[in-house]
C-alpha cells in the first residue's frame, strides 16, 4: 500500500487548453487561457464527463495490448452517418457572360490548359461561356464572370468551396475572396482579360502565389491592381500590397476593397491598430461592407479588446447569419456569458457544416464548461466526430481521451476510462516524442490497473504496472515535460513502486518521491509523499528534513 498521506490515485497533468481557435487572438492549444472570463478546458480527469456512445464503422483504434478498449464513437444526431464533405463538381469552372464570351472563355481555357491551372485542393481549372441552354450553361458552374470590352466583373457566386478552417483563412483573408470581389466592377484592358481571368479564378481558390504568377508585376489598370494586390496579401508579400494600391485608397469604385486589401496586409503583418484605421475607412465609404466589419472585428480581438471584437461580430452575424469565422469567434465570447445560447448557435454551425471540423471542436469546448450529464455526453460526442473527420490529428485524441475521463468521472465508469486509454494510445502512436501524452496514457492506464477486478491474479497485475512505468519512463525521456508535470510523474512513478512488492526491482518509491519534490518543490502532494515514505523507511532524520519542504499552502491536515 502507499505511505501514510500518500494520494492513492495516480497524478494527471496539469490543465492544458486546446481551444478550437475561433480567431488568431484567442490562445492556441497551449498551458492556460488567459481570458478570466471563459474556463479552461480541463486537465484530463479532473472535471465532470461523457457517456460511451455507438460506434461508427472506421473509427476503430489501433488495438492496445493491455487495458485499453476501442474508442467508442458516434455520429452526432445533427449530422448525417457517415459525415461526408460535400465536394461539388470535380472541377473548378467559371462561367463567363457578356461581351464576346466565346472567344474569351476558349482562350482563358487554353492559358488553363497550357498552364495546367489546378486549385490547391487538385480541382482543374476551366471556362466556358453563356451559350445554348442558359441552365445546362450554368450546371456545375462555380462562378459568372461578365466580361465587357475593358472591364471583368465576378456577378454571381454560385458553388464555392468553404474553407475547412474558416479561422485560418481569415489572416490574410484568402477565405473572403468571393466575398470581396463579388459584384466590383475591375478595370481590365481587353488584351490583359485571359491573364486576369486565370487569376481570378485561382484568387477565388485562395491561391495567392499562382494567381500572381499569371499578372504583370507592374500593371497600370485599376483592376489588375486589385488582382495582383489580393494575390500578393495571400502570398505573404505585404510590403507591395501597400506599393501595388498607392493611390487607389479614394477611388469611387475600388476604394473600398483597396482599403480592404492594405487593412488585411497590416492584420496579417501583426498590426491590427493600424489596420483598423484602414478597415474603418472601407466601412465609411461603403458600411455595408461586411468583410471589412470582419476583419476590423479580428482585429479588436487581437488587441484583446472583448466588447468591441464582440460587438462587430455581431454585427457581421447581422449582415450574413451563421457565417463561420463570426459565429466561431462570437461563441468563444459568449460562452463565459451566457453558455446556453452559445451551445445553440455552434450547434446551428455544425447542422449546417457538419463537416466542419473546428466547429465540432468549438461545441466540444464550450460543452467542457458546463457541468450536466448531457454537457458531458454531447462533449464526447463532439469529439468523437473530430476524430472521425481528422483522425490523424493527436490533438483530437488527446480532446477525445480527456472527454472519455470526464465522463468516467460522471457515470461513464471503467468502460470510459478503458475508452480513454485507447484515445491516448492513439495520440502517442501519432505523436511518439509528446511527453505529455505518454503521461496522460500512463495515469490513465495506472487508474485502471488499480480499479479493474483482476480476481486475483498477481501476474496480470504487475504486467499492467510494468506497462504503466513504461509510459512514464518515455514521459520523462522525451524532455518536453514541464517542471510540473515532470514532478507528477515521478510522483506517480513512486505510487507504481509501491504497490509493487517490496524491493522488487531494487527501485525505491521515496527516491521517486524524491525527484519530484527535486523537480517541483510547490508540488505540495510530491513533498508530502516524500516525508511518508521517508517515514515508512523509518529515517527520522531525511523525514524531517523533507517536512521542512512543505510548502505553505499544502493541506494542513495533510502536513
């Protein structure tokens, strides 16, 4: 048995976050929220949990040759079984109208074709043009182009593709092309129109870098400007941004988006206070300007002013409902105020995205701060659709591993833990060097070696221990513990000693005990177990020396 005042169950890590990212200002998965108004994700174990659900055929884990169980899963009530993207057409066509339309969509199919066009995501690149049968014209079209003798102009956006991560298109904005561009009028010269249009539609794919590979460096037309300013934000080359639009800022026609383009290239080079004064003049000039509204709204974000990045928002939520980037970053704001409408509205998102994979994160978040049996059930079932739609993603098993310790806390019981080990046999097969997922993998599979009925049998015991210091042997090994998770370990370390027969494998538990009062001396229940295990070895001299290292805040009692 453990020493006297010595905790009986194994330490877990410390709390760290793993928020779905509703905009950049918001922390990425790292140690801690800093917001004070909205709760941490919890440390795996620590807080209420979730129910073992159906499985979905495919989910299945890589078999666990110990404790571990298949990762239960299920499909979520507000998506279909199983949750398929749906892609639309194969290729990436645009539909050109207007002025001469034959000849201009043959030629710009012939630049694709010779250029070998592809979108990032492999869609070929084609035009055709408004011809017979307006609605076998326009059947698997993307986008309408009106072509005029010296301008192009995007009129319709009918099939694009939603980003995947609406957040991380957002800086630079390559997920608001359509929406910027739909409806402006852009100044082209005729002979510069195939260039322009193959341009066009790669900007439309998010494309920055093949889009300004198509464009005159130095061109001279206001909308070729605008062209190559979009594709030089989307790729990374801020400074011509601000070069390429000198002096269209108080156009009548293109000022609005040229303000645009430098506001975004200010947010993207990490000065949103600057950008906002950019993106405020688009809004005078134009204040239904959505995109504009958005961006200054990520931008108060990042200056981590909550009331303002909030407020606009909303106000984008006003103009176009339920649009990705607004709705997940207002629900992070919402969530410390009133939890319930925000669990409504990212359940909105993933009934109509169900494939969207932040905001099944996001719902699984925001469930993480509630404290009912069906907060706990719905966060599990959120993960477990992460999963099933990245599976190659650790960071979704260790959410989905700490979901399952939650609900075995709950009522989820062994069956959940079991299911919690397996999600974090996954995480560690996908990320064999993350000291922390081995520590949580091993606590996991301690808890269970001391809470499954074994009926007796001592071999199967100690395997399971064996198994346990393995885990926490490449915990340490792998350096990128922190001080005090590193001190949790070898606490933990020591509780396997001692249930182990004495001197069995001439380790000591108080020399575990010993290295994590050395690698954290604030870890109160590491220095309490030293003194017990000082005690149990009945060296009154080092006991009393470990009591002195108590420190202040410890359990009264306890000390």
């Amino acid at each position: 048995p453990s020493p006297a005042g010595t905790p009986t169950a194994p330490a877990l890590s410390d709390p760290s976050s793993s928020l779905p990212v509703p905009s950049p200002s918001v922390p990425l998965p790292g140690p801690s929220l800093p917001d004070p108004s909205v709760a941490a994700p919890p440390a795996p174990g620590v807080d209420p949990a979730l129910p073992v659900l159906p499985t979905v055929p495919g989910l299945e884990p890589s078999p666990d040759a110990s404790t571990s169980a298949p990762v239960a899963a299920s499909t979520p009530e507000a998506s279909p079984t199983p949750i398929r993207k749906a892609e639309g057409p194969a290729d990436w066509r645009l539909l050109i109208t207007g002025d001469e339309a034959l000849v201009t969509a043959s030629s710009a199919s012939l630049l694709a074709d010779q250029r070998r066009l592809v979108t990032p995501k492999g869609r070929a690149v084609h035009f055709s043009p408004m011809a017979g049968d307006e609605a076998e014209a326009r059947s698997g079209v993307r986008f309408v182009v009106e072509r005029r003798a010296s301008s192009l102009t995007l009129t319709e956006v009918r099939l694009p593709e939603p980003a995947d991560d609406p957040i991380a298109a957002l800086v630079p904005p390559a997920g608001l092309v359509p929406d910027v561009l739909v409806g402006l009028p852009l100044e082209v010269p005729a002979a510069s129109h195939v260039a322009a249009l193959g341009a066009l539609a790669l900007l439309l794919s998010g494309d920055g870098p093949a889009a300004a590979a198509l464009l005159d460096p130095k061109p001279t037309a206001p909308g070729l400007r605008v062209l190559l300013a979009y594709a030089l934000l989307l790729k990374g080359e801020l400074p011509k941004v601000h070069d390429v639009l000198f002096g269209l800022g108080d156009d009548p026609a293109l000022g609005t988006v040229a303000r645009f383009l430098t506001g975004a290239a200010l947010l993207t080079d990490r000065n949103p206070r600057e950008a906002i004064r950019d993106l405020q003049a688009a809004l005078r000039m134009k204040p239904a300007f959505w995109p504009a509204r958005l961006l200054e709204a990520e931008s108060n974000a990042q200056l981590d002013l909550p009331e303002a990045a909030s407020k606009g928002y909303e106000a984008v939520l006003e103009a176009v409902p339920d649009r990705p980037e607004a709705v997940l970053a207002q629900v992070y704001y919402l969530a410390g105020k009133d939890r319930p409408a925000a669990v409504a509205m990212v359940t909105r998102l993933v009934k109509a995205r169900p494939d969207l994979v932040p905001a099944w994160w996001m719902l699984g978040w925001v469930r993480r701060q509630g404290d009912t049996s069906e907060d706990a059930r719905a966060e599990v079932k959120a993960f477990e659709t992460v999963v099933f739609l990245k599976p190659r993603d650790p960071d979704a098993w260790r959410e989905l591993g700490t979901a399952q310790l939650r609900w075995a806390d709950v009522a989820g019981g062994l069956d959940a833990r079991r299911a919690a080990a397996a999600a974090f046999a996954e995480q560690v097969t996908l990320q064999p060097k993350d000291g922390l997922a081995w520590f949580n993998r091993g606590s996991v599979l301690h808890q269970l070696a001391t809470e499954e009925p074994l009926a007796g049998d001592a071999a199967r015991f100690a395997e399971r221990l064996a198994e346990v210091r393995t885990c926490y042997a490449k915990a340490l090994a792998a350096g990128t513990l922190g001080k005090p998770d590193a001190a949790r370990v070898h606490h933990n370390v020591g509780l396997v000693i001692d249930l182990l027969p004495a001197g069995a494998g001439g380790a000591k538990a108080g020399d575990a005990y010993q290295a994590a009062a050395d690698a954290d001396p604030t870890y109160a229940q590491g220095v309490l177990a030293l003194v017990a295990a000082r005690v149990a070895e009945r060296d009154a001299p080092a006991a009393a020396k470990a009591l002195a290292r108590v420190p202040a805040d410890a359990d009264a009692v306890e000390k």
